[in-house]
C-alpha cells in the first residue's frame, strides 16, 4: 500500500467542491499534497493522525519479542491515540 509519507496538517478552507466555508481540509506538511476534506473536527484529526497510528502499530509489531522496548512502543501508540480523538 502507498500513502501520502509524512506528518499531516488541518487546516480551515473553503472547499473546493461545495463552496463551502470552514472545511477541514487534510494535508501533507513536506508535499503539501490534499489528502482529505471533513466536516468535523473529530474526523479531520483522526485522517490527520493516520501515519503516526500506522508507524505505531509497524513498531509494536516489530517490537513485539522485546518487553520494555514493546511497553515503549504502546506508550506511543497510546499518545497517538489521544492525539487523535481529543
């Protein structure tokens, strides 16, 4: 699967499609390539959140035979996890 690398910014626009004001839209930090647009604010940061939730779990995955570095690799999993549904 390819995805859009990097971190993922929201920021408000007007959507191109509808017109409408204070979308949500989701882009790429480096590439500044459109990823997504929302209606809300609780789906925009969870799109936005989707590279670090997915290296997250590739890190528990490949820590999952070493205990302290796997209880590490949760940890950030559980941050990224808030940051994304606060």
């Amino acid at each position: 699967m390819k995805h859009t690398k990097g971190n993922w910014k929201i920021t408000k626009s007007i959507a191109p499609h509808t017109g409408l004001q204070d979308e949500l839209e989701i882009s790429s930090n480096e590439s500044h390539e459109w990823i997504a647009l929302c209606h809300n604010e609780a789906n925009a940061k969870l799109i936005a959140a989707a590279p670090d939730l997915l290296e997250a779990l590739e890190q528990i995955i490949e820590d999952y035979n070493d205990g302290e570095v796997l209880q590490q690799s949760i940890n950030k999993a559980k941050k990224t996890i808030k940051t994304a549904t606060e």
